[in-house]
C-alpha cells in the first residue's frame, strides 16, 4: 500500500496519523492525499507536455470517479475540465469551483431538463450516445435559442479486455453509437438546426492495464475524422475517453500514463485537432483509503467473521465487481497487543471475512484476510483499531460519503 506509510504508532498518509483522523472525525471514513492527487494529475500533463500536445489538451477528471468537492476544488485549481454523466455532477462541478467551457457531457441517457441545464452552462460540449439523444438535444436547444456542441461518441467495437461491467466499447454495450452508423449520424447532426458538430469521442472501457486496445479504437476513430473531413464536416476536437487502470495488488503493476498514452499520441502528435482525455480512476484510484473500524469479532466453525462499520454502500466495489482492495490494520507495531477496558488484544493472524453491518450476503470488503485483528470498543477514543483500505475508485452509482477527511479540503 503506497499510499500509507507504516510508522511504529500505526499507519500515516502525509506523516498524518490514520489513528488520529478515526478518533476525530469517527469511522468510516474516506482519507484522500492532496499530494497523491497533484501527482497523479501531473503524470497526465507531463505527459502530453512531453509529447509536445499540452498546449492543445484538455484533462477532464471523469466526475463519476469520485465526486467529493474537495477532490473536484483541487483539480479545477490544477486546470482540469471535468467529464460529467448527470445534472447532479454538473451541480457538484460548479459548486467546487469548475468552469463550464471546460465540461463534457457523457451518458446514455441525459434527461431534457439536464441538457437545459448544461446549455444554460454554456458547457464545452455534449458527447452524444444516440439518434434519438440528437434530436432531443436538437429540440431542446432549439426550444432555448441556442446551438448545441456536439461530439458523437462512437462504439469502435473493440475488445479492451477487462471485467465485463466496465467494458463500454464492444457492439454489444449500450455505449456510443454503433461504428458503422457513426458516418451517416455525422451527416445528419451538420444539418439539424440547433446542433453544431464540433468533435468526436471514444471510451471503451476502464481499469485497462494494456495500452493496445485504446490505440486500437484511436486508429479507428482517426480514420472516420478523415473520412468525415472528405466530406467538408470538419472536426475540432478528438476525446478519447479514460480507461487506464491502477495497481490493486501487488503482482498486478499498472502502466503509467506517460506509457499508457505513448501510441496513441503517436498517432494524435502531428495532427491539428485539440484533444481531450477522460481518465478518473487513476487520477483518484490510489490517492485515497477508506477507514473503517472492527465493530464485532465472530469466530465460526468454518469461517471467522470481522464485522466493521463501514459497508456495501461505502465501498461498492467487491460486491459489484467481486474486487479486491488491500485491507491492512492501523494499529503499528507498538500498538497492537496492548488491549484497553472493551477491547480484545491483538491475536495471531487468522483468516478472516471482512464484512459490513449491512443485511445482504454480498455486503463484503474482502473474503479470506489473514488479519491479526481485535475489536475496538466503540466510544470515539483514541485507541480504535481501526483498518483500512483503499477507496474504491470507478463506480458508476454515486453515493454521499457519510464522513471524509482530506488533505485535499480547502482549509478554511
Ligand atoms: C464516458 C467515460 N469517460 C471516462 C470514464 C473514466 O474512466 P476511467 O475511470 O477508467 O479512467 C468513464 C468510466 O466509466 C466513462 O464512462
């Protein structure tokens, strides 16, 4: 676990100690870096920086990532555009600070009130998944005076190879508009009178730790821009979405993103467009931890329990996915056998069901964890034992944080 460091008085993110952020602001508890996440933003930008692109790039944090405002205030401060899926991400993005010519639009299914309300904005631009998402967002424009920017985001059918529930590019995904109708949508967007056709955009999945099928789509997208091009429909911006993924376990490295975008700005450096990039979960995915305490100890006949507090709903991951994240104890080596009024000690390691209080079976943050754990009495005192894990990065279905800390919140 990179992001926290083990010290003999437990585990600290920037020399702060997760023991003290438990006792002060209760469990569960989000913790994010502000460090961790100016790296990350900055592994983006030295990247097209180096490949001579930056000047005409536009890092969109993909909001769905994660939404909380101190994360969002950060990277408007670094000059980030946001990827947004819905009118609440569009709220939220304004409220921390974003500004509107720096927003794209994503989505199969934008309500009417929520195109109103991002024309309104005067937002960069809608990436429009259908037919039918055109001419709504034609008449909705329409009705409001305005033109709407357009990108069509294309399904390029292409395997990205990664967990079937975040696959997005194959012809069988409700994303995008199927590659073969692409062309002809094109042509019909350059006529309707309240859209103007400004881009095009791709996503194919995410968590992709291969580079070769981004590049892939990026053929494919490039060739229909030509294509469009021949036609005098002549495109601005070229999106290629996010997708890369991050290290979960140890024997799973991830690229970076300087080698993860290295062939497709092979492809996009001698070109003229302007380019936008989607990337959310590894600009978030290991820049934070979850902190959650031991609740309830429950030793079975075929399998030991650890029931904490923080739960499904926390941390959606394992049970959408079935994914693993780290779990590994705060307490540090001083710590750990000493046990106070209410407390069981520390004992051997044991394998142990991590799971919440929530009535579901699939309410789990990991299954089989050799964990020497004890139960923590449950007023907020100082000696907690809590454990941590890493904040799960993509989901797609938002959820308030019942507490977080940051190094990232504004400090007022
Ligand atoms: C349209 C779109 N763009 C960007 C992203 C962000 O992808 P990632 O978090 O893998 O970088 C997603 C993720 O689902 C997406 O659907």
């Amino acid at each position: 676990m990179s992001l926290a460091v083990m010290r003999d008085n437990g585990l600290h993110v920037e020399g702060v100690a997760l023991a003290d952020i438990a006792a002060r602001f209760g469990t569960p508890c989000y913790v994010y870096s502000r460090a961790a996440l100016t790296k990350a933003y900055a592994a983006y930008r030295d990247a097209l920086q180096a490949n001579g692109v930056a000047d005409r790039s536009l890092i969109c944090y993909a909001v769905k990532a994660n939404s909380n405002l101190a994360i969002l205030n950060l990277f408007a401060g670094l000059g980030a555009g946001f990827d947004i899926v819905s009118g609440g991400e569009l709220a939220r993005v304004f409220a921390a600070g974003g500004v509107a010519e720096k927003i794209v639009f994503s989505g199969v299914g934008k309500s009417r009130a929520e195109m109103r309300a991002a024309l309104e904005a005067g937002i960069h631009c809608f990436n429009v998944e259908s037919a039918s998402e055109l001419e709504q967002l034609n008449e909705v424009a329409g009705s409001l005076g305005r033109r709407a920017p357009v990108s069509l985001r294309v399904n390029p059918d292409v395997d990205a190879r990664t967990h079937p529930y975040i696959a997005t590019g194959l012809k069988t995904a409700k994303f995008g508009v199927a590659f073969g109708d692409a062309f002809e949508l094109y042509r019909r967007a350059a006529v309707l009178p309240s859209i103007a056709v400004t881009g095009i955009d791709c996503h194919i999945g995410s968590q992709l730790l291969d580079p070769a099928p981004a590049a892939e789509a990026a053929d494919k997208v490039l060739a229909l821009v030509d294509q469009l091009a021949a036609t005098g429909i002549a495109l601005e911006h070229i999106d290629l979405g996010g997708g890369l993924g991050i290290q979960y376990r140890a024997d799973e490295p991830a690229p970076a993103p300087a080698d993860y975008l290295a062939p497709m700005l092979a492809k996009l450096s001698t070109r003229r467009e302007r380019l936008v990039f989607e990337p959310g979960r590894s600009l978030v995915g290991n820049a934070g931890l979850l902190l959650t305490r031991v609740e309830v100890l429950k030793p079975g006949e075929d399998k030991h329990f650890a029931v904490v507090d923080a739960a499904m709903n926390d941390l959606m991951r394992p049970a959408l996915y079935d994914a693993w994240h780290d779990i590994v104890p705060v307490a540090g080596a001083s710590q750990g056998a000493k046990a106070g009024a209410g407390e069981t000690a520390t004992g051997a390691p044991m394998n142990y069901e991590i799971v919440g209080p929530v009535c579901e079976s699939g309410d789990f943050l990991g299954h089989d964890r050799q964990l020497a754990l004890r139960k923590a009495i449950c007023s907020p005192s100082f000696r907690q034992a809590p454990t941590a894990c890493r904040w799960p990065p993509t989901t797609t279905l938002g959820h308030a944080p019942r507490k977080s800390w940051s190094t990232a919140m504004p400090r007022t």
